[in-house]
C-alpha cells in the first residue's frame, strides 16, 4: 500500500517515467519505451536502432533487459 495519496501518485508517474527513459538515454544513447504510441505501431525501427547503438540494453521502465542479437540471447539461454 501506497503512503502516497492516489491523486497525488497519479501526478508523479509521468515524471518517474520520464525520469527514467532520460536516464536509459544517458546509459546508452537509447531509450526503450515498450508503451509508446510509435513502437507500439511499428516496433522494428526501434529495435533496428537497439541493435546499432545498445545491442544489450537495460529497460529501465520494467527493469529488464532486452537482447537484440541472436548470439546475445544464444548464449544467456545457454548459461
């Protein structure tokens, strides 16, 4: 349970979320947002884009990982 007042929580999600794809931005010169209106439309240019620049990129937003590469996901399967 929240100690934060819903309207209130309500108000901060935009801005944590905000805060946290700038921040996956200044890791990797990328940020992944899976919610989005344009990746959700048409997701390859996004994951074109994650293969050049951050093949192995941390999602801040679900804090997870996402493998862009065959022989990245090859081996984590394999360990």
């Amino acid at each position: 349970m929240s100690l934060i007042p819903r309207p209130i929580e309500s108000l901060f999600k935009p801005v944590a979320k905000r805060a946290l794809l700038t921040w996956e931005i200044l890791e990797s010169g990328v940020s992944f947002d899976l919610t989005s209106e344009s990746v959700l439309a048409d997701p390859y240019p996004m994951y074109r884009l994650l293969r050049e620049k951050d093949p192995i990129h941390r999602m801040r937003l679900v804090d997870g990982w996402a493998l862009t590469r065959y022989d990245d996901v090859e081996q984590v399967l394999l360990d």
